[in-house]
C-alpha cells in the first residue's frame, strides 16, 4: 500500500515540474536585465502584486485568459524573451 503512495506521490511531484514555466522564465529575464516589478507594472499598467502573479504563474488572479496572455506577450516583449515560447508554456 505505501508503494502506491509513493509512486502517486511521484507522479504528482513530476507533473509539477512540468506546469507553466513562463512566468518564472519572465521574472529572470528581468532580473538579468535589472528592471524592477514597479517598472514593468507601470509599462503593463498593472499593480505590482499583478506582476508578481504572473511572475508566480498565479494567472487566476489576473482575470480572464485572455488577459494573462496579452500581458504575457507585453511583459515578454519588455524583457526580451521569445513572446511565442512564454505563450506556449501558458
């Protein structure tokens, strides 16, 4: 019984890894490029906390998909990342 435990324990730690990484890939481009949340907030028109939702892929909090995916687009357009990959990742 515990190895079933396990192995289910497993297969969700897996899938895990592989949910949306855009955000995460968004939040160090910035970094690298030394922009700031305010910065990008105020270039997306967005609350800081915003910011960091997509940065934490927390999309729900932005409202309907639509919305997340053209701030992602905008966001990944001001960092330099590949706008097609954040949105394929999403």
């Amino acid at each position: 019984m515990s190895d079933e435990n396990d192995i289910a324990e497993e297969v969700t730690t897996n899938d895990e890894a592989e949910g949306p990484v855009c955000g995460e890939r968004l939040a160090e481009a910035r970094r690298k490029l030394q922009i700031s949340v305010f910065e990008i907030a105020k270039e997306l028109h967005l609350d800081d906390f915003k910011v960091r939702a997509l940065e934490s892929n927390e999309f729900d909090v932005i409202g309907a998909p639509v919305f997340a995916k053209g701030h992602l687009k905008k966001y990944a357009q001001l960092v330099k990342v590949d706008e097609a990959d954040v949105l394929a990742d999403y």
